[in-house]
C-alpha cells in the first residue's frame, strides 16, 4: 500500500538524472581518494535545484529495479537489446554503463537513504512504471523529472501532470505540459505512446512502423483518434489512407498487437509503503557525515540541507 499524496508530488526519473549528471559533471569531480563522483554530485545539485524551485510536498527518486523487464522482451526482442552488456540468465541482464558511473550508483542510493529521500524500485519494473503508478494514485499535481521523452504520454493537464525535461545539462527544464505536446508532437498526452510506438524508437529498440515517421503518425492519430481507429481505418476502404501507408500498417497488425504493453508504462505496480514527504532534516545524520568525509561532498550535500531545511 501508498500513503496518499495529496500536496505537489515530485518524481525522479533517478537513473536517467544520473546518466545527463554524469555526462554534464566533469570527472575531474573526485572524492578524497580520486574516485570520481561527479554523477553524485551532480545529482544533489539538481535535486537541490528542483526543490528551490518548485517547492514540492513530496518527492520519490524512482528506481531501475529491473532495466530491461522480461515481459516486455518477451513481447518485443529488440527491446533495449543494444544496451545489454551481459546476459543473467536469472535476470535481469547488466546494462552497458560507463565504468566510472557504475560505482557511483550505490553511494547515490546510501546518501538518499541517510538524507530521508524516499527511493522506491519495484522487482520486474523500470523506474517509467514505478511514476506511472505514483502519478496513477497521487491526488494533488504531479512533476515527473525525466530525461526520458517516454514518460510524456503522463501529461494530463486536467490532473496536473506535467514532466520537466532537462533540456539543457539539468540547468534548463522544459515545463511539458499538453499545448507543449501539441505544438512539438501534434498530439496530447494520451495520444503519445500510440506516437512512440507508431515512429518506434531506436534507443529502446522499438522498429515502429516501416515508412511512418513522426509527422505522419501525428497525421494519422489526427485523423483516426488513437491507434485502434487508425487500425480500424486499415479495415474500412473508404477511409483516407495511401495504399502504402495501408499496406505497411496492415503488414505491421503483430507488432502493433503488442507494442502498446510494452510502450505504455504500467500504472499497477506494487508499490511499498514509504514516506513521501519531503524530508527537512537528514534521517541519519551520522551516516551522512560519514558518506560526505568518504566522498568529499560537502559543498552539493551543504547546499541541499540547508534547502531542506528551509
């Protein structure tokens, strides 16, 4: 069970902020010892960030338990397949991560546990799922911080849910709300999953369509309303469709009978029963003091208690 959220609730997309922190922190970043942990701070400048300027209730870092579930694999092969760095026979594989973030990882999950930041991963689900069903239940607004375009079919402006995408290092956030989706994609946030999956997505090894773009499958969900009508459009001659596009849909019926469970995030998660609540003071001090003299993270750590705090 979930405590029910009821102020502004703010979900982390955690591994894909690690990733853009990385890549935007200088690995000239060390601890004490020369290990780099640019990801970590870079990570707890941006959480600072974040709560100064959006002031949410609660906040959740969310979790990759499992990168590259099963059922979706088994539904699509390709899916994610690019990324595997070794195979577990027992699950889940490894994914190609770069060598010097790859440490950083668990010294990112010990310090938001000493701070008191709730951190949720679920067996058998991405982190995607684990927001959709924390958007699925909150019942106040919803900010979902992602570099992750995915995560887009969540708008819903009725409900108050919006993603910020880092477009920028993680300095500049585009607030995506549904006249951004419209204007950028054509579509709102219901309609882009059946946009994804239509155009596929190499980075996540999703074929899509052969010879339907971006700006074409907007066309068609104009047109037809979602991707049941568009294939319902298929089956009836008198529907506006190109003999190529009909043909190349009608070719693509099994592929399309499962992308939509794979591209749709699960919004039925088991979800613990953690405190939400954005935490003012540390949970474990003694565990932070330690965590900041290990890894020399003073300067990031001071910064966001004192955020905290206020």
């Amino acid at each position: 069970m979930m405590r029910c959220v009821t102020g502004r609730l703010m979900l982390l997309d955690t591994a894909s902020l690690y990733f853009r922190a990385y890549f935007g922190v200088p690995e000239s970043v060390k601890a004490p010892d020369g290990t780099p942990v640019n990801a970590v701070r870079g990570l707890l400048d941006f959480i600072d960030r974040l709560v100064k300027d959006h002031r949410p209730d609660a906040l959740v870092a969310c979790m990759d338990a499992d990168w590259r579930p099963a059922w979706r694999v088994e539904l699509i092969p390709s899916y994610k397949a690019h990324r595997v760095a070794a195979e577990v026979p027992a699950g889940p594989d490894e994914e190609e991560v770069p060598d010097t973030l790859s440490p950083q990882v668990p010294v990112i999950e010990e310090v938001l546990d000493a701070l008191g930041i709730a951190r949720v991963g679920v067996a058998g689900y991405e982190a995607d799922d684990v927001i959709g069903t924390f958007t699925a239940r909150a019942a106040g607004p919803v900010d979902i911080v992602t570099g992750d375009r995915d995560l887009y079919q969540l708008v819903d402006d009725a409900r108050g849910v919006r993603v910020l995408y880092p477009v920028k290092g993680v300095g500049t956030l585009q607030l995506t709300d549904e006249a951004v989706l419209r204007e950028k994609y054509g579509v709102d946030g219901a309609g882009y999953a059946d946009l994804a999956l239509l155009r596929g997505d190499p980075s996540d090894g999703l074929p899509g369509v052969p010879g339907i773009g971006e700006k074409t499958a907007a066309k068609l969900l104009d047109a037809f309303g979602d991707l049941a009508g568009i294939l319902a459009a298929v089956d009836d001659p008198g529907a506006k469709l190109t003999p190529s596009q009909r043909k190349r849909l009608d070719e693509a019926r099994p592929y399309l009978a499962v992308a939509p469970k794979v591209v749709r995030v699960a919004d039925d998660v088991p979800l613990p029963d953690v405190d939400t609540a954005l935490p003012h003071t540390p949970r474990d001090r003694h565990a932070l003091d330690a965590l900041t003299a290990r890894w020399g993270l003073g300067g990031s750590l001071g910064r966001l208690l004192a955020t905290l705090g206020s």
